[in-house]
C-alpha cells in the first residue's frame, strides 16, 4: 500500500477532510479523496467524494450513508475503517490539522507534541468556537493511531509577516504582551494564492496584491513580495467584513450595551454575533449569498449591498496600506462562483481603474479584468488542503531525517 496522508478539519459537529497519495520517490501529492462528517452528536452522515477529473467537472460521491456519532472519536473511526478496508486507498502515514489558532507562538506547521498540545490548550480562550474541536481531533486520533504523526498547521501562521502596528491595538500594552493583537485568519488560502500568484501574474507577483477570500467565511489580505501586510479579521475570526452568519465589525460598545441594558450573557451574545448576524441577520431570509441572489425580497438586496459596501471600504482601507493596488484576486466560494458579487465589488471600485471583462466574469474564467484595465483582476480557486498536506510531508521528512 501506498503512503497516504490524511487532512482533518474538525469543527463542533462536524469534520471535512481529504486523502492524499504521496509518492517519496518523486515527492508529490495526488489526491484521491475528499469528504466530511457531520452530525457529531447525533445521527450524522458521512460522505466520501471522488476529486474531479478535470475543472469541469465536479466531485463524484462515491459514498453516503446516515450514521450514528457520539463524538469525534466515533467520527474519525469510522473514517479510519472505511480507509483500511477500501481497497483502493492507502495506509495513513501522517496527518495533518488545520488548526484555526497558533498564537504568537507559531509562524508555520508544528509536529503535535505534549508540549504543543499544552499550547494549543491555552489558546482555547482566544478561539472557544474553533480550538476546542481541532483539539479533540488531535486527542482522539492519538487514541485511534498513537503512532501516526500529527501536524499542526495555522490559520495564523501566514500573517505573522504583518508589521507591529498592524497587529497592535490601541488599548494598554500589557494587553498585548498577555497575547491580546491582531493575529489574522484564512491564512493557510492566503498562502495558497501567494505560492500560486507567479503561475498567473508573471511580472506583478511581487507587487501590491489583495487577495478576496470571500465565503461563508469573508475577509481580505493585503501581501506585498507575497507575504501578508495587513488583513481584516483581527483578534478573532470575528472581525472584518460582515459573513454569512457572523457580524464582522461592530462597535465594542454594542457588546456591552447588549450587556448591560438587555441582560444578555456572554454566551448569547456570541451566540447572537457569530450565529444570528451578518448576511442572515440583516436579510432575516438566509446567510447563503446565492439564496439572497436569487430573492426579490428588499431585505435580500439591502444584506448583499452591505456586503458589498463593506467589502469595497475595507478594500480602500487596504489599498492605503499598500500604497496603491496592482491586482485583485477573488477566491473561495463567493469569490470563485459568484459573477454578480465581483461585478458589484468591481463597479464600485472603477476609481482604482478597475476595469471588468464582463463576458469573462461572466464565465468565471480566470483572468477577468479588462484589456484597458490598470489594475488585473482574477479569480483563483484555492486549496487550503493541499497547502496542508504539503506541510505535513515536509514536517514528516524533517523529522525522519533526523
């Protein structure tokens, strides 16, 4: 049997993951499966996918079943025995998290020891929503295959590289020494796109580049010579731009208000900011763009205009960072399969000299800003799952060649 290397991203109750091929002889990775399990819990489902064959066409599923899940340990047994007994896959070699949080302490992948599972603990106060999960995957694979190597790699990681006034709050410095800052997220796409930019900007890869990655999750990264100078999540996921379900940002003094003069708990007001705001919140229909796209109710229209606005503010926001903008690249779910939104994003930023092809925006090609346009725009899909398996074998082989 073939090496393989398996990608997890565990949430509260539910966990996507991919399959890797590696081959040592020529050093490369092919996948050969994707899927996810949800319903942690209760009675869930678990789904396995066949990559397409080519960008034309989609995953195949190759299997769906209803199952019942107490936790993650039932979860990734179950995944762990569909692998051993599919005759077309391979024994896993290594494994490799995503792990939304990395503190100050991480700038890139880490092998899971005691000591970094200890840090990683004490990390759960700066994501509760996140951390806790990627830690129970960790613990129950250790259970499930003690002698499988375990990675960990960083949303985080990439937007170290932001200078110290980028990260700093104006709040007492303390705060900040206690690890209180501007960390960044969405940073394992980010690098992504980084590494892939000379593939489809030749001579501006160096330059003055935002990248979009805008879906259920939204946010924008501001990269010169390809490393990351400014970004709108901030302390948390939270931050930024408004999402499908979370707020973005808001007054801090609306958290206390709530507080104070509506008597709610800490526990429902994040309940309130991350699960009841943002695209949902203010349609009251749907945190699903292409639900909002499709309706003709005022309150549709007004959310996705929202979206927009915010997105084209922080844009400028970023644009003066870096001192001007030599390309836009859109990414993730809106950012790859939504037309309309790049249009509206792009109309609204025509004083950057924004210029779109609309027949190929329209087609989702590639490259889709116009011929007279100064700055170029693209749309790139991202890999957040390859840019981890890499990681893994890299971490994997560093360790072995002790």
């Amino acid at each position: 049997m073939k090496d393989a290397i398996l990608i997890i991203n565990a949430g509260s109750s539910s966990i996507k993951f991919a399959i890797y091929c590696h081959d040592n002889s020529k050093d490369n990775l092919d996948i050969l499966y994707r899927g996810e399990i949800d319903g942690i819990g209760q009675q869930g489902c678990f789904r396995i996918y066949a990559p397409p064959q080519s960008l034309a066409t989609n995953d195949t599923l190759l299997v769906e079943k209803i199952i019942s899940i107490k936790n993650h340990d039932d979860a990734l047994l179950t995944l762990l025995n569909w692998i051993d007994e599919c005759a077309n896959a391979s024994s896993i070699v290594a494994v490799g998290h995503r792990i939304v949080h990395g503190g100050v302490h991480y700038s890139g992948p880490v092998i899971v020891d005691t000591k970094v599972e200890a840090r990683l603990e004490e990390l759960v106060p700066l994501a509760p929503l996140h951390q806790p999960h990627h830690l129970a995957a960790i613990r129950a694979l250790r259970r499930l295959k003690p002698d499988v190597l375990q990675v960990a790699c960083f949303d985080t990681a990439f937007h170290r590289s932001m200078p110290l006034l980028e990260q700093l709050f104006a709040i007492p410095r303390s705060f900040f020494d206690a690890g209180v800052l501007r960390y960044g997220f969405h940073g394992l796409s980010y690098e992504y796109i980084a590494r892939v930019l000379p593939d489809y900007l030749t001579e501006r890869t160096q330059g003055r580049i935002i990248v979009a990655h805008l879906g259920h999750g939204a946010s924008l990264c501001a990269m010169k010579e390809g490393k990351s100078i400014a970004t709108t999540m901030s302390f948390t996921p939270l931050d930024g731009l408004p999402m499908a379900t979370r707020s973005g940002s808001v007054d801090p003094a609306v958290v206390l208000y709530l507080q104070r003069e509506k008597g709610m708990t800490n526990k429902e007001v994040s309940d309130l900011l991350h699960y009841q705001s943002g695209l949902l919140g203010v349609s009251g229909i749907s945190g699903d763009i292409r639900e909002l796209l499709a309706s003709d109710d005022p309150a549709a229209a007004e959310a996705i205009d929202l979206f927009v606005y915010r997105v084209n503010r922080e844009l400028g926001s970023l644009v003066a960072t870096l001192g001007g903008l030599d390309a836009l690249v859109f990414t993730a779910g809106i950012g790859e399969h939504a037309p309309d939104i790049r249009e509206r994003i792009c109309r609204h930023a025509t004083w950057l000299d924004i210029r779109l092809n609309t027949a190929a925006n329209l087609q989702n090609e590639r490259q889709i800003s116009a011929s007279d346009s100064v700055v170029l725009v693209w749309v790139i899909p991202t890999n957040e799952e390859l840019i981890i398996a890499e990681h893994t074998v890299r971490a994997m082989n560093k360790k072995y060649a002790l």
